[in-house]
C-alpha cells in the first residue's frame, strides 16, 4: 500500500479550503464556498494529476 497525498480541509470565513499534498511534494490548494464544490475540484484534478 502507497499513500498518494494527503488532504486537509479547512473553514476559512465563508470559504471552504482543501489542500491536498502529493507524494512528489506538489501542494495544490481548492478554495470555494460551496463545500461540494470544493471537493469535485480537487478529486478532478487529482484524478488527472494520479492517472499520468
């Protein structure tokens, strides 16, 4: 088994942020109010970033 990243999520005022850490090191951080929304950002461009 492998980890891949790590994502945390966070409230910052009306935003709703989540930072994701690859295990290359790249940090990518999705920032919404919408918490849905947030979420199909990030895990979209996770599934682009972990299929290459």
């Amino acid at each position: 088994m492998e980890t891949v990243c790590y994502i945390e999520i966070i409230k910052d005022g009306r935003d709703f942020v989540a930072r994701a850490q690859l295990s290359s090191g790249a940090v990518k951080e999705y920032r919404h109010q919408i918490f849905e929304d947030v979420l199909t950002e990030m895990v979209i461009d996770l599934q682009e970033e972990l299929s290459e």
